[in-house]
C-alpha cells in the first residue's frame, strides 16, 4: 500500500513538472524507457561502491514507482529529467545520467535568453548574477539577486524543481550547482524572475530560452589558461593549475621551474581544477616536495561471487562469527562484500633536480573535485604547505560508463577513495585548514580574500616558523 500511494504521488508530481516542449524530440518507445531505467538500476546495484550507504528498500521502491512515470514521459527530454531525478537519490558526484549529445549542445540552455545573457552562481547561498551580455549591464547589474522564479521565491523554487534532479556527494555542492543551474532548461522554457539590485532595486524580467547571438560578457571572462604564473611582492610565485586533464600542463610547469626556484614562498591555485588524471598531478608536485615516497588515496571496490551470493541464504551475522567462508557468503547475499585495490598508492618521486620546497599554500575551492583531490591526499603531510579556501568537491573515484537508448549516457562510481589512513573525505571534501568563504560584497568590489588570505599567511613565513603552525593547524 506504501509502495501503491508512493508510485501515485511520484506520477502526480512528475506531470505536474512536464512542461509542453514543442520542438523536443519524442523517438523511445515505452519499452526502451523502462529498458534504460532498469539498465542503471541494474548496473547501481551490481557495481556502485556506495551501496552500502542507501537505503535498499526505498531505492527498489523508487525503482518500481518509476517505471509507470518513464513509461508515459511525454518526450525524450523528460525522459531523461526523470532519470536524473532517480540517479540523484545516489546522492554521489560521480554517478550520473547525462542527456544525448545533440540535445544537450543545441537544446539545453542555462544562462542564454535571446537579448538576456544571465550567468548565475551560488555565493553566499543566494543565487547572484554574476556576468551578463554587455549590452543589458545597466538593466540588469551584476551583484543581483534572484529573489524569486515563476512566482515563487528562489529557495522554494530550488526546493521543488532543481534540487531533486542534482546528484552530489556533498550539500554544499549541491546548493551550489541548483543555483548556477537554477535557469538550466530546454529552449523555448519560460521563466518569470524578480532581481534585487545591489541599491535594493526590484526588478521583474520575463525570459525565454533562446540562442543569444551577442558574445561579448560583461564583466569580461578571461581567456581560460591550463597554467598561469604571475608574481606577487615578497617574491611569492603564484601558480594556477587550473586543469588535470590535458597532460601539457606538466611541460608548462617545467618551463617554469627556472623562475618558481627564484620564489620564497609559493601558491598553488586549484580552485578552479575539476580534476582529470591523477598522473599528471603528481608529476608537478614531485618538484614541490622533498620526499621520496608520496602517499595517495585507498582504494575499494565492490566485489561479487555469484556462488556465494547463493550460499549466503538465510545466513545471519551471527553464523558469521569465527567463520571467514560464512563472513564472504553473507556479505555477498547482501551486496556487502568489498576488497581493497590497494591500501595506500604508493607513488615514488623519481625527480633528482633541485626542488621547490618553500612555504607554499594551496587555494582550494567546491570546484576543487577528483583528481584534483587526490592530488591534496598525496600533499597531505607535506609539512611546508597549508590549505586555504573551502571544502573542496567532495566526489571522485572510478565510473564506469555506459549508454543509454536514446544516445544519452550514463556512469556509476565503482571506486571508493579514503585517505590512507581510512579517513573519508568523499562526501565530506578535503577540508582546509584555514577556511575563507568569498561573499557577495567581495564578489561586488571585485576582492579575491582567498587569495588575500593567502598572501598575508606566506608573509614572512620560512621553512622553519611555517612548519610548527601547520602541526597545529592539522590537530
């Protein structure tokens, strides 16, 4: 009955938000609707290393109060809005349904409204404009706040329509994303906003989603660089590693070297680094540390033998006790059993040139995700460097890919990451160790108070009056 008037509230809900998107394309059969639903349920259960942590019964619930609402998806868009709504009860940022490729580079749109340009982001937990196309700066001036959407006010908008298709390992991450995407839709979507200038002007803006052909931004976003260098007084090196993916950013860094051997104290920029190969992360932090042996992230991963699954039949924990067959075969009737890949990467610093070994600390931001994170575990004891900003992303680890009928895609993390030492930091971030958390006011006068922070921590700062402060800063 539970299960009858849960399935009756979702199908209620979910007609409630489909909205009349003429030119979306409708091509999946019912058939294949159910087919793509059962696929991710499918590979969820049998590889998703965080199965533990859900709650099974309302997930195979969820599952079975699906299938009538993607059966009678009115068009393949919507269709995949509702698997992004069963993915982000996963709760992980490494889990996720992605819209077919056509559909998502010419149909969905977030910050483009035909005359309107509106990028959004989320600084002090509200949703604040941060650049507009040139020509509407005066209208609309950044530092706005949308205090409202379709009549009702911002959070509560969130509340109902953003935040239950957005999958994330953390909270704040997903605050994050529902309000830079707080006006992602398919073209022709129609929103009604209310901004509050920063005089405290109130102003109503109907908007359509539709291609924006003016290109120039205002205030102008700097073109994007994979390394950029720049020195501040005192002789401290300021170093943006923006990108993990590209392995290039290792010959840049060299390039460097003959002028970050000059610096007294250094910063590393990862704030705006999403992360790529862990490979290409470590190759420029061998030239920041001394050490020989760089320890990374354990691993775990799930792990299923079809016989014990069987055998593990009306097992119970306790004929588990003082019986290592039992143990396996119980864990794998239950979807339990993991094994550790490796308890610590071990990573061995083969660099013989001289090193960088300075005060150094690192600007971390919730952009701060995957590879980049690992890039902070192997960091982690290095006793000259300190971490400044925010929690990082919170999320990495290994997916595993897939398609989807429709030509849409999907991935599921296979992969669980600790510190070595078994500590979490997926769910949770890797915490700096002195926090600053930019405000709208600093957004306005243009202030970076991070990055300020920084500077004035380095100040003065050797290897000898840095270290004993970050004992304490780690305790």
């Amino acid at each position: 009955m539970k299960l009858l008037k849960k399935s009756l509230l979702l199908s209620t809900l979910a007609a409630a938000c489909f909205h009349a998107h003429a030119q979306a394309p409708n091509t999946l059969k019912p058939q294949e609707k159910v087919y793509g639903l059962s696929k991710f349920w499918q590979e969820v259960n049998y590889n998703f290393v965080y199965l533990d942590k859900v709650d099974r019964k309302a997930w195979d619930s969820l599952y079975t109060a699906m299938i009538p609402i993607v059966e009678h998806t009115p068009n393949d868009y919507e269709y995949y809005r509702e698997l992004q709504r069963f993915c982000a009860f996963l709760n992980d940022g490494h889990t996720n349904i992605y819209f077919p490729n056509q559909m998502q580079q010419t149909q969905i749109m977030t910050s483009m409204f035909g005359k309107y340009r509106l990028v959004v982001e989320n600084i002090d937990g509200r949703a604040i404009i941060t650049h507009t196309n040139l020509s509407i700066k005066d209208e609309v001036p950044t530092g706005s706040e949308i205090v409202s959407v379709n009549k009702l006010p911002t959070d509560a908008y969130i509340n109902q329509f953003v935040k239950p298709y957005i999958p994330s390992s953390t909270d704040y991450v997903r605050e994050d994303n529902a309000r830079s995407g707080l006006l992602r839709g398919f073209v022709g979507d129609r929103y009604d906003i209310t901004i509050k200038t920063p005089k405290g002007q109130i102003k109503n803006l109907a908007l359509t989603h539709a291609q924006t052909e003016e290109k120039e931004l205002y205030p102008t976003i700097a073109d994007f660089k994979l390394l950029d260098f720049k020195w501040y007084p005192g002789q401290i090196a300021y170093l943006a590693l923006n990108s993990f993916e590209d392995q290039k950013i290792d010959s840049l860094f060299i390039q460097q070297l003959p002028e970050l051997r000059k610096a007294k104290a250094l910063i590393i920029d990862l704030r705006q680094n999403g992360g790529g190969s862990t490979s290409i992360g470590t190759a420029i932090l061998d030239y920041l540390t001394d050490s020989t042996v760089l320890h990374g992230s354990k691993m775990v991963s799930r792990l299923h033998v079809a016989s014990y699954k069987a055998w593990g039949n009306g097992l119970t924990p306790k004929d588990t006790v003082h019986s290592d067959w039992a143990a396996k075969a119980y864990l794998d009737n239950h979807d339990l059993r993991t094994e550790v890949i490796t308890s610590s990467s071990i990573h061995q610093n083969r660099v013989k040139e001289p090193k960088i070994v300075v005060p150094t600390a690192i600007l971390t931001s919730h952009n701060t995700a995957s590879s980049a994170e690992d890039f902070l575990i192997f960091a982690d004891k290095q006793p000259h460097m300190v971490k400044i900003g925010q929690n990082t992303f919170g999320s990495t680890g290994q997916p595993y890919n897939f398609l989807l009928p429709g030509g849409g895609s999907a991935r599921v993390c296979t992969k669980k990451d600790t510190y070595p030492d078994g500590r979490e930091f997926v769910g949770y971030g890797v915490h700096p160790d002195i926090e600053v958390k930019p405000t709208v006011k600093d957004f306005i006068q243009n202030n970076d108070p991070v990055l300020n922070k920084a500077l004035s921590y380095l100040k003065g700062k050797t290897l000898n009056n840095i270290r004993p402060q970050n004992k304490e800063l780690s305790k």
